[in-house]
C-alpha cells in the first residue's frame, strides 16, 4: 500500500537562516516511516514537493519540472534524506532552466515539504531570509 499520514512524517531543515539575493540555499528533506507495516513512496520531486512562499504567493516549487519517479519501500525506522538546493529563483508554470528563472526579492520566505498525494503528510513550515 502507499504511505500516508498513518506511516511517515516529514522534515525540512535550511542549511541557513539567511541568504544573499542571487544566493543558494541547501534544504534537507527528511522522510521517516514511523508506522508498522511496511509502505511503498514515491521520493521523486514530482510526489515530495518542497513548496516556497511569500505570503500567499508561492514562489517556489520542485514539481515544476517533471521528473521520473523514485519509488522506495519504506519499513519501521527507515529514513530518507536528500539535499535540495533553491538558487532564490522564481518558478513559473512551466519547466525552465534554472539559468532563465527570475531572482526574487529580498525578504521572508517559507519553505513547507507536502506528500502531493496525501497533503496532511508535511512537514512544519521553516522561515528564511533572502538579504
């Protein structure tokens, strides 16, 4: 069966609290299965979807560009953790270069991780600055 909220929970971390304008930031993604049967999850961009915001407008987001599945069958105890790094650009609605991405603004930003298949799987939202 799929994980849910059930059997894993998420984490997100920043490498930093600040970053300059036109920096980038490292994330940590850490997915835990903390249930009792065994699950299987899809770890790809595409399914675990770091999400930026300022405010109400989301400025980030890794399932822009599609990407190949990863499916990882998950036990008691079994961890996950992968680095991700925003280069404080702007997605848009469609999939583009990070090269052609626009910077964004320097202030507060917010980075949540979300199951998309079952968005009460998420991690606690982390605050950064972009300077």
């Amino acid at each position: 069966k799929n994980c849910d909220s059930s059997n894993v929970h998420m984490q997100l971390s920043a490498k930093a609290s600040e970053v300059a304008a036109g920096g980038s930031l490292e994330w940590t993604e850490t997915i835990t299965h903390d249930g009792t049967k065994s699950c299987l999850i899809d770890v790809s961009d595409s399914s675990v979807v770091l999400t930026i915001t300022s405010g109400s407008d989301t400025v980030w987001r890794s399932d822009v560009c599609p990407a190949e599945s990863d499916l990882l069958l998950m036990a008691k105890g079994d961890r996950k953790i992968r680095a991700v790094i925003w280069n404080t650009n702007r997605t848009g609605q469609e999939c583009a270069e990070d090269k052609d991405l626009p910077k964004v603004d320097k202030g507060t930003y917010v980075g949540q991780l979300v199951l998309k298949s079952d968005p009460t799987v998420a991690s606690a939202p982390v605050s950064i600055e972009v300077r």
